[in-house]
C-alpha cells in the first residue's frame, strides 16, 4: 500500500502567510544581498558566493518526494503557507494547480511540537511532568524562515507568553523562541 498524503485542504485553516521573492530577500538572491547560509536553490553561499568546495546542499533541497514532500526541490519563488490545527503545508503558487511543495506536522516529535515539558526539557520522571501545551495561531514569512505563532492552551497558569517555532530554510534548522 502506497503512502497517502495528508489531507491539508480538508482541515480549517487557522493562518495563511504568502510566499513571494523581494529584491531585498537574500534567500532568493543570495548573490546581490551577500547572503552566508543556504538559499532558495538549496545551495549555500558565503557572503554572496557558492560554496563549491566541498558541494553543500540543504537537507530540505535533497529530500525526495514524497506524501509530506512534493517533486520540486527548490523553494517556491512564490507560495502560499496554509497554518492548520494540526499541520504547516507550503503550496508552490508559482504552478497553476499550487503544488505541494511540503508539509510539516504538528506533534510528530519533529519540527512542529506543540508541547514542552516545564523545567523538565527531557520529559523524563520524577520529578513529575508539568506539560504545557499552545496552539497554532499565525504566520509569518521572511528572508527564508517561516515562523509559525501560538498561544498557550486556554487555562494554563505556569506559561501565559506566546511561542513561535521559526523553521529556518537558510540555516536548514528549526528554533524555538518563548517570551518570559
């Protein structure tokens, strides 16, 4: 049995960010802008200039297609992030049917978690867990990084700032950033 995509345009959407190359973007133009990291072609550059030696790809620009990941390897030029309760899916809007272009998922364990244990980072026990949880609430896109807002579940009262989790297709890595 195949693998079946997950079912974004089924699900309500609860933020939408556009996508869309700017001149003063150095993601998309690395070498006008002296970008140092990776760019929209997968390819990391170092003050504006390819890094040749030794060839140095994304993680993102070399993962095959698949039910979280579309055919094209670079990141869209224009796209359209759709912000689900339970998902972040990047469509290519620069082809006529918005393409998947990939899919994150919330609470898979990996770039999305939408919950942290409280002065308890490794979750293990004792001392007991004080799980704190947040909801997706918005987006928002530049030069590269996706940052994906939430607010913490109705009720909680050891965390009431919001979070955002930046994933950051120039360094090929997701942060996580929480006011005090």
């Amino acid at each position: 049995m195949g693998s079946v995509p997950y079912n974004y345009i089924g699900q309500p959407v609860v933020s939408t960010a556009l996508i869309q190359q700017m001149d003063d973007d150095s993601f998309y133009f690395p070498t006008q802008n002296g970008h140092t990291g990776f760019a929209f072609d997968g390819q990391h550059y170092t003050n504006g200039v390819q890094d040749l030696s030794p060839p140095t790809s994304a993680s993102w620009y070399t993962e095959g297609p698949g039910a979280y990941r579309g055919a094209s390897a670079r990141f869209p030029s224009y796209g359209l992030a759709l912000l689900g309760r339970a998902s972040l899916t990047i469509l290519d809007e620069s082809t006529p049917d918005l393409a998947l272009w990939m899919t994150f998922l919330l609470e898979d364990g990996l770039m999305l978690a939408n919950n942290f244990a409280l002065d308890n980072p490794d979750f293990s026990s004792p001392p007991a867990l004080d799980l704190m949880g947040f909801l997706p609430k918005g987006l928002a896109y530049a030069n590269g990084v996706i940052s994906v807002v939430y607010s913490p579940d109705p009720g909680s009262e050891a965390v009431t700032s919001g979070m955002a989790v930046n994933v950051d297709f120039a360094r090929d890595t997701a942060y996580l950033d929480v006011a005090v």
